[in-house]
C-alpha cells in the first residue's frame, strides 16, 4: 500500500482521530494532564460492556474449542501481541493448564516483546507461517488482536486459520474492520479518539487488556477451574503460592491453617483434590475419581457426594 493510500485508510478510523478534550494537555500541570487522562479512561469499561454479546459467544467457541481438545490462540503487532502474550502466560499458573493449551504469537517474534521490531507487522505471510508453525488444527480459536482492525500480519494469521478449519476471532476497536470481515466472531469495542492521538496502548490497549481477560477468565470458569469464585487449579511453584493455596482451601471449607496444610498433604499440593478431601471425607484417591467422573467441576462433585455443602449447581 503506497503512503498515500494508507494514510487515507488511518484518517477512516476511530482510534487514529484526534481528541477535542485533549487538545491542550501539552499546557496542562501534572495534576490536569493525569484528570484528563482518568477521565478518558472512565469510558473504557463502558465501551467494552457494550460488546458482551459478541465476547460471550467468543467464550462459548473457546470453552467448545478446549473441549475438543483445541487450543486458544492470541496473535498480534507491538501492544496488541504483547497483551495477548502477557494473558496467555497467565493461565498456566492461574489455571494449572498445559503451556500450549492457551499461547500468544507476535509479530517479530520474542524479541518483539521488549523492542520495536521494525516491519514485523507488514507481512501477512509471517502470520500464515506462524500459525502454520504451531501446528494449527480446526479444532483452535484463532484471536486476532489489532486496534486499527487492518494489521497485515494478523490479517495473514486470520486468512490461513479459516483455510485450515479453525474458528476465528477478531478483537479490534474500530467498527467494520478489515479483520472484522475475516474471523466468524468480531468485537470491537468503540472507545474512540485516544488522549494523544494514534497512542492505542492507552484507551485502546486498556480495553483489550480488558476483554482478554474476560476471554480466558470466563473460559476456565466453564471449564471448572474455579469453587465458587476460588481459584482452586493454581499451581503451588513457591512459598506465596502455598500460602494462598493454604488461605483457598481455609476459605473453602472452613478448616484451620494445620488442617489446610494437612489436607494438602495429603493430595500432593493439589488444591481442589484437598478441598474435595475435606468436604466429603473420602481418602485421596476416591476424591480424585469422583472429581474425575464430574469432569473436573470440583461443586458438581461435591454436590454427588454431599448435597449441602454445594448449592445451585448447574
């Protein structure tokens, strides 16, 4: 695309408008610059709210995806890859999940990460091999994230996985993107012009930030990685994680800290096997076969075992 083309293309989309109420914050003492900015920001939860339609059925495909024995893909350029990167990272510990069941590709590869790695995002042809790399099935979800909605190199990504099979999502803020009109499921959440125009780390990387989120958080949920609203699949990896398994399982049942530390114990660390264990008084090895035959879902199975001590399963 000549210079001239794109930059009518960038003067067509929301995120690269200027913004009237921020006109002059280059004269503003710090106190008025950081107002301005909280202000801005206020409206990004909003925007994404709107959206929930759309990120509910891109939950629904993950949840189907995972299943199936399919993967969550996040790819992007420059912020967009690096917060698909950074919630990614995030499930194992959070989750106790395979590394490759949930990952993030960026345009430049690793060592996008920390440094611009110029023209990484330009080629579509770099998006196809990277998926093509990582082994791409229909049975994966596909996220493409780029604020503008016209990035090539997601573009690329997005063309190969609907060629594969794979489901596609495109996660944008602007409106009937390029991406958009690829991928089977688009959100796009407006937040409009950002505070300095064109910067879409701010408002526009706070709301992918957001839904990213939203995307794995609601996808373990389902999954049955959460006990009421305890994380009760993190893996214990040092003395914090231990002390926060121990509190989960405390909050959990009811019992001590000696009795939590001991109903750890007793299942190798495992926090819902430790719960199951000190709700229903099975030994080890039973509580990990009924939580098994539940599929995981750690209040279904205590519910089989023990109806008032989980309520309203579902």
């Amino acid at each position: 695309m000549n210079e001239k083309a794109l930059m009518s293309e960038l003067e067509k989309l929301v995120s690269e408008g200027r913004n009237p109420k921020t006109m002059h914050i280059d004269l503003q003492q710090t106190p008025a610059i950081l107002k301005l900015i909280n202000d801005e920001d206020k409206g990004v939860p909003h925007a994404v709210e709107q959206v929930i339609p759309q990120i509910a059925a891109a939950v629904d495909k993950v949840v189907e995806a995972f299943r199936n024995g399919g993967r969550l893909i996040y790819m992007g350029a420059g912020t967009s890859g690096r917060l698909g990167v950074l919630d990614a990272s995030e499930c194992p510990p959070t989750f106790s999940v395979p590394e490759d069941m949930v990952f993030g590709l960026i345009a430049g590869g690793p060592e996008a990460l920390t440094h611009a790695v110029e023209g990484a995002e330009d080629d579509p042809a770099q998006g196809r091999e990277a998926l093509r790399e990582a082994g791409l099935t229909a049975r994966d979800v596909v996220v493409g994230i780029a604020v503008s909605g016209r990035t090539p190199y997601v573009i690329g990504g997005l063309n190969y996985a609907r060629e594969i099979g794979a489901t596609t999502v495109a996660l944008s803020c602007n409106p009937d993107s390029v991406i958009g009109g690829i991928a089977d499921l688009a959100i796009a959440p407006v937040v409009g012009p950002e505070i300095l125009t064109g910067s879409t780390r701010l408002k526009s990387g706070t709301a992918q930030k957001l839904i990213l989120n939203m995307l794995t958080t609601a996808s373990m949920i389902r999954m049955g990685k959460i006990y009421q609203n305890l994380m009760v699949d993190l893996t214990i990896s040092n003395q914090k994680l231990f002390a926060r398994a121990s509190r989960i399982v405390m909050e959990a049942t009811g019992c001590t800290l000696d009795e939590a530390k001991g109903y750890l114990q007793s299942a190798d660390n495992d926090v819902k096997l430790a719960i199951m264990i000190a709700l229903t008084g099975l030994e080890a090895e039973d509580a990990r076969t009924a939580l098994a035959d539940a599929g995981g879902f750690l209040r279904k199975a205590i519910n089989e075992r023990r109806p008032e001590a989980a309520q309203d399963w579902k």
